[in-house]
C-alpha cells in the first residue's frame, strides 16, 4: 500500500515532521485548552498564527507511529497550559512556529494545519463550539459539535484497533 507523506515545517526550516497516510481526522477544535494554548504559541515573539479566522484551532490528527520529527527535533520545546495538564504543544524553539500538540495518555499527536506546505485535507469536524468566541459565519459546512462528538472518538477508537493490529 502506498501512503501519502505531507511534511510540516517551522517557519525558519530548521524543524521538520512527517505524517504518512491520511489523519485520524481533519478537525478544528475552539476549547478552551486548544484556546489557551495556541493563544499563548502565537504570542511568541515572532510567532506565526496557527488559529483559523474565527478563533478556532485546526489540526491533523496522527496516530503516533505515524508522525514524526525528522529534524530539528532537539531545538523542540513544550509549552502547558497549567503545570498538571495532559496535553503539551511543542513549539519550535529556534523561530517559536507551534509545530504539534500531544495528549499524554493518548495514541495520537494533533499537528497544526498551519504549519504544513501542502495542500492538507479540508475540514471533517469542527468540535467544542460551544466555547467559540467569533459571531463570523463558519467556514464551511463540515459538521458542529457543542462537545467533542462521537465521531472523534470513533475514530481514535478504530486508529488505535488499527494500530495495535499493525494495520
């Protein structure tokens, strides 16, 4: 089977990562963690934006044996929303690009659609709109979830059978 490989990079080049194969999912994501935490990478001296128009978060979801740093990985550094929380955001340290976010207990890593340079897959899900802050009309049609949605967990579900099956 031939999988497709988009790259993703920091501004400056000097991290780069790889996704194979299609994301677990293509959602954009307004909660008050991903709020928070693009917030506080986008206020990085020079930082590039990684939010949407009207607030909101985009990320491609990989199962981890599916994504990778390829380089610059040791130049990476975390940003917490708080000392306790699950999910850290791994900025660039080298130009402050947010390249990915992890969820500590999960099998995924959420990378930022901003930081690729190919075409990435449109917009599947769009969760947590009950914390959006925008009035703007939604970018598209894809499907509103108040919370996360029973397809997000659906298919971490299946992507983590997938994985354990070596598939």
């Amino acid at each position: 089977m031939n999988l497709t490989t988009l790259t993703s990079s920091c501004q400056c080049g000097k991290v780069r990562c790889e996704a194979v194969g299609q994301p677990i999912i293509s959602g954009v994501c307004y909660c008050d963690d991903c709020q928070a935490g693009s917030t506080a990478a986008e206020t990085l001296e020079g930082a590039p934006p990684v939010r949407t128009s009207d607030g909101g978060t985009h990320y491609l979801t990989y199962r981890d044996d599916r994504f990778s740093c390829v380089k610059g990985e040791e130049l990476l550094q975390p940003i917490r929303t708080s000392p306790d929380a699950p999910t850290r955001r791994m900025v660039a340290g080298c130009c402050n690009s947010a390249m990915f976010l992890k969820y500590e207990r999960g099998h995924w890593t959420s990378t930022y659609a901003a930081r690729f340079d190919d075409p990435v897959p449109p917009v599947e899900v769009r969760t947590q709109t009950q914390f959006r802050q925008s009035d703007a009309p939604f970018e598209d049609d894809a499907p509103r979830y108040r919370t996360f949605g029973a397809r997000l967990f659906w298919r971490l579900f299946t992507s983590r059978v997938a994985m354990l099956l070596n598939r």
